[in-house]
C-alpha cells in the first residue's frame, strides 16, 4: 500500500488520513533498533526496549544485538533507532516513516537514499547538549589553568609553581575572556549560557546568525568566520558535520588565531584539518588545543598529537553520563508519543543540510 506524509495526514493510495487514525488501522506497529558499537555505553540497554514494550504495547520492538539482520528485518520496519543505516537497507524499508538517531551528528545516516525519501530523521542533541557543554567548559578551565601541566608535575613528583607561572602561556582567568563557539545548536547554546555566566564575552558562528542572538553577545555566519576567531581566546568547535564545515580548521584557518588563544574540539573530527593542525602546533602558532574527538577513533598510538605538550586529550567522553540512556528514553518516548498522535516531532533533522 503505497503512501506518503502532508503535514498531519498520512496520504494511502488516494485518500488522506489522519495519522493517528491510520496508525489504528494496522494491527501492530514494527520499531527497529539496530544499533551497535565497540563502547557498551553507546549500545541501546536491554531495558530500553522492555520498558518501550511495557509502555507502548501497540508496538512490536525487535532490538538487534549486531546489524546482521537488518535487510531481514527493516522490510516491515515502520520506526527505526539507528544511527548508520545503509542505502540499500534504506530501499528495502517500504514502510519506515521515521528514522531516530541516538547520536547528535546524522552525517553517517545522509545518503542519497534517504535523502530521496519522505522519512522523516530525528536526532539526539538536546539529550547530549548540555553534557556535552559541561565538558567544553571543563576543557576550558583545564586549559586556562593549565591543569594538564600540573598533573605532569604531580607524576614527576615536582612542586612545578615556578615552571607554570613562567612557562607559555601562563594561568589566566575565564572571566574576561572571549569564547567563540562555532555551532550553536544543541552543544553551543547551552555552553554560550554558561560561559556568559563565567563572566565571559561569548561570539558565536552558525549557517544562520540572525537565529543565534538569543544565546551569544555577538553572532557571525561562516563568511565571517575570520572575524570571529581573531577575536578568540579560546574556540570551541560544535558545528555538525556538512560539506561546509569538514576540515573547517585547515592551515588558513588556525593561522588566525591569536598566539595565545586556544582550540577546543567536542564536535566531531574531521571538523579540523588534523596535519594542519600538528604543523600549527609544532610551530606553537596559538597556545595549544583540547581534542575530545578525532578524525580516527581510537587515535593511533603513534600519532603525533598524543606526544604534544601544548595537546589537551580526552577519549571522546564529553557525553558520558549515567544519567544518558534514562534522557534518551524521556526524549524518545516524548516524540514517540507524538508520532503515534500524527504530531509533529521535536528534534527533526534537515536531510538536505544534515543537521
């Protein structure tokens, strides 16, 4: 039965019908979660799924442990939680109307295929957020105290006072400075709130800078990216992955900053130039960088950055909480009752920007 979404009908064949009450017609519902990775605390938790049973009975929910049996699956699939699903499985879907990522980034979930279709994608931002910003913070005050150095004297056993106030850059303070945060979505407005209450002058970067003035002192749009980070004393990168911002950070880019500024990655790799990156650190350029991601993941043992004194590094845990998987639920749970009630969902994703 071929169909298609307008506004809150869904249109079958010919005729238009309330989503709602097209969703009575079919006796069960089908929610795929096919979502697997290395780390456990990216995994959806059995209970997940069990108490999505309990609370939506109307639902059939097969959660898959690996993705070896998602073309068996996705067929019948009408929901689906999953953050890399392929073309091909995509086509195979005649029936998902709606695609939700537990991921904040989508770049790996924006084919073609999908692209071409009314399925709708939803993500994750508002549940990693404010974690996420907390970190940027943490790295920020890290960086501004110089705290990476401290823990090195403390391993050599080394009263290191004298070597942190003479050494480059010094200890400074938050209050006063300037935060450029480039992105201001899910991560940035949160992380502008509190730097602002830190005291600090915050400038913000996005696509579209006459919807940011609510969160930051100032806003810019990429064509004036420049302007932005030569007013920098510390840059946090939190834009999503799109043709525009990959390698955002090359070689021009990171000569812009100010020789004492520094560069703070809690968005996604590739958002840097990263060999660009290592020459403009080995030059000590700016002051240094706090990495919580990286183009490779894990990075390599023998990359360079992971020997740099003026490098930051943490294994991409910016939003570990054990608090996660119980927001996820809340904010899943919150759309998936709209979805049922033909309402439209929070958190949507604009498949041609792919954010």
């Amino acid at each position: 039965m071929a169909s298609r979404t307008e506004g809150s009908n869904l249109v079958v064949a010919k005729y238009q019908i309330p989503i709602a009450n097209y969703w009575s017609l079919v006796a069960t519902m089908k929610l795929l979660i096919a979502l697997h990775h290395r780390f456990p605390l990216w995994q959806v938790p059995p209970w997940f799924s069990e108490r999505l049973r309990h609370d939506f009975p109307q639902l059939e929910v097969v959660h898959l442990s690996d993705y070896e049996r998602v073309m068996e699956e996705i067929p019948d699939a009408d929901i689906a939680i999953s953050w890399s699903l392929r073309g091909e499985q995509i086509k195979a879907a005649k029936r998902l109307r709606w695609i939700h990522s537990t991921a904040a980034a989508v770049h790996s979930l924006m084919t073609p295929e999908l692209r071409a279709t009314d399925i709708i994608v939803t993500n994750a931002r508002d549940v990693h957020g404010p974690v996420v910003a907390e970190h940027a913070v943490a790295l920020a005050f890290a960086l501004a105290k110089r705290l990476p150095q401290a823990v090195k004297y403390q391993q050599q056993k080394h009263w290191g006072q004298m070597d942190l106030w003479y050494g480059e850059p010094r200890p400074r303070e938050l209050n006063g400075a300037t935060m450029t945060i480039v992105g201001l979505g899910g991560i940035g407005r949160p992380l502008a709130k509190m730097t602002k209450a830190l005291g600090m002058t915050v400038v913000g970067v996005r696509e579209h800078p006459e919807r940011g003035r609510e969160s930051a002192d100032v806003v810019y749009g990429y064509d004036e990216l420049s302007i932005a980070l030569a007013v920098a004393d510390f840059v946090v990168l939190a834009a999503p992955v799109t043709p525009k911002t990959h390698h955002l950070m090359n070689a021009e880019r990171l000569a812009q900053l100010k020789p004492d500024a520094y560069l703070i990655n809690v968005g996604r790799g590739v958002l840097i130039d990263e060999d660009a990156l290592v020459t403009a650190l080995r030059a000590k350029s700016f002051a240094g960088a706090a990495l919580d991601v990286s183009t490779e993941e894990p990075l390599p043992q023998d990359y360079p950055l992971w020997a740099m004194e003026n490098v930051f590094i943490t294994p991409h845990i910016a939003g570990l909480t054990d608090k996660m998987w119980e927001r996820h639920y809340q904010h899943y749970t919150e759309n998936l009752r709209r979805f049922l009630a033909g309402e439209p969902l929070l958190w949507a994703v604009d498949k041609e920007k792919g954010y």
